[in-house]
C-alpha cells in the first residue's frame, strides 16, 4: 500500500488531490491501493455529491472563515475542523468483495479498527440506532458505513465508484464545537449519538493518530 504523508491543505486542494489520485489510479491501471491522511485548513464544510445547500449560511460561514467545498462521494455535510480525514483508492479487485458495496465498507474499515485497537479503541461498525435522513450533518446519521466506540459514533466515511476503483474518505472527529456545528446546521447536536478522540482518551494527540495510520500494510 502506498502511503502519502499527512499534510494539511484547504478543502478545495483536499478534494482535488483525492480526486486527482482516483483519476489517475483509473487512467494508469494501478493495482496498489493508495492511503492517505490529511487535515484542513481554513476549516471547510464539505457538501455532499448531490446534497441540497440550501441551508448553508455563506455570509455566516465566511464571517468565521470557514470554506465550503463539494466532495465526489455521497452523504450528508461534514464541518473539517478538528480532526483527521482519511482517504483510501483502489481497485475494487484489491478487496476479497470490492464489488460489494457494503462489504467493502467492512473491509477497509476494518484498516481503521485494527489501527485503533493498537491504541485501546475498539471501534465497532455500524451505528446501533436506526437510520435517521433528515439532518444534514452527517455525524448525525447512522448508517453501516459509521465506526462507532460505544454506541456513538466516532468516523463518518463515504464512497465514490469509477471504472472499477474505489474513493472512499472518512472524518476521524479529534475534537468538536457543538455551538459551531449547531450554527452552521441549525440542528441540535445529540452529544450521545457522538464522541472523539479527546473525549474517548485526552491523552491522546493528533500526532499520535497520525503516527498510528502512518505504519498501514
């Protein structure tokens, strides 16, 4: 697996750059999977593929310097902020189930969850309630794409499909502002329905999570 250093860019380089190694995997044939982490700065509202910004709030969002950027994949809103996004491509043939959906979500999650096991996080998949579609935070929802610890869920992930390869990038939550997220969504932000790193081990930094992902085969 080719691993590319964390680096920390703005959400329009972020989503370039993921798309720019989706497209050039396809166009080159690559059969090694490519992994990535990054941060964000400014901090940057990503929009789902085909999300509805009519809730946004520009005027508010450039008044507290934050972005906002379309992704290639799918689901709800992410504010970027305080955390760790990944990012996985690859040919779906490189999974034991890649033209599965749903189990390639198992599969390159479970990347993640051995990668927390290392660090006493046991993270489980899937979230426990059922599917809820009207918020348009996406931390919100509950699907089988959700790493949760305990119930809550703590990584958000989402796929893109092209020619035969796979995009799939998900939010690791270091850290968050509920009065942030509640202003920029205007929903209520249900604390037992998330959790973070600093609230699940405060000792743990950025870096170390960093440094963790760092050492994937």
């Amino acid at each position: 697996m080719k691993l590319i250093p964390f680096e920390i860019k703005s959400g329009k380089e972020n989503m370039q750059i993921d798309s720019d190694l989706l497209f050039n995997s396809i166009k080159n044939k690559l059969n090694e999977p490519i992994f990535r982490l990054y941060g964000w700065s400014p901090a940057c509202v990503s929009l789902g593929r085909n999300q509805n910004d009519e809730f946004i709030d520009y005027e508010f969002l450039k008044s507290c310097n934050i972005d906002v950027v379309r992704r290639l994949t799918g689901g709800r809103a992410l504010l970027h902020d305080n955390e760790i996004t990944y990012s996985i491509i690859c040919p779906s043939t490189y999974l034991k189930n890649g033209s599965s959906v749903v189990e390639s979500y198992k599969e390159i999650s479970q990347i993640l969850i051995d990668r927390f096991k290392l660090i006493g996080i046991d993270l489980t998949i899937g979230g426990e309630k059922s599917v809820q579609t009207k918020f348009d935070y996406c931390m919100l929802i509950s699907t089988g794409a959700d790493l949760c610890y305990k119930g809550q869920k703590l990584i958000g992930s989402a796929q893109y499909r092209k020619d035969g390869y796979i995009l799939q990038h998900g939010s690791i939550l270091y850290d968050y502002n509920i009065s942030l997220l509640e202003k920029i969504f205007g929903e209520k932000i249900d604390t037992k329905s998330i959790t973070s790193i600093k609230e699940i081990n405060p000792n743990i930094s950025p870096k170390d999570i960093i440094d963790l992902f760092m050492q994937v085969q």
